[in-house]
C-alpha cells in the first residue's frame, strides 16, 4: 500500500485506485500467510504457554464492574 501511494503511476491500471489495491493486498494475505506458515515450524510449546499464562490468573471485580446482569 506504501509503494501504491508512493509510485502509483508505476502500478497497473487496475491497481492505481486505493481501494483495489488495498483488496489486492487483503487478498494477497490470504495467500501468503498459509504459504509462509507451512514452512515455518511451529514455536515450543513451552514458549506459547508462557506468553498465554496471564489468562490463567483469577480475577476478582466488584458488582457494578461487572459485564454481566
């Protein structure tokens, strides 16, 4: 998107719209991540755990801090 803004007459014509080549971009996302993470290996469990671990703590709110009825 950078370089759409940057050097937009360098892009195709279909391209040189903001929207289309934010599309293009979204899009392109959807193929490029799956791609990337098949040969990528996974990270240690170990090291997932830790990150997440903070969602294992209690927490105690008041009444009328509360979300829920």
């Amino acid at each position: 998107m950078i370089l759409n803004v940057l050097f937009r007459s360098s892009f195709p014509a279909i391209l040189q719209s903001p929207i289309n080549a934010g599309a293009f971009c979204m899009l392109s996302g959807l193929i490029i991540v799956p791609l990337v993470s098949s040969f990528t290996k996974a990270p240690e469990k170990a090291k997932v755990d830790h990150c997440f671990a903070c969602y294992e703590d209690t927490v105690t709110v008041k009444v009328k801090n509360d979300l829920g009825e």
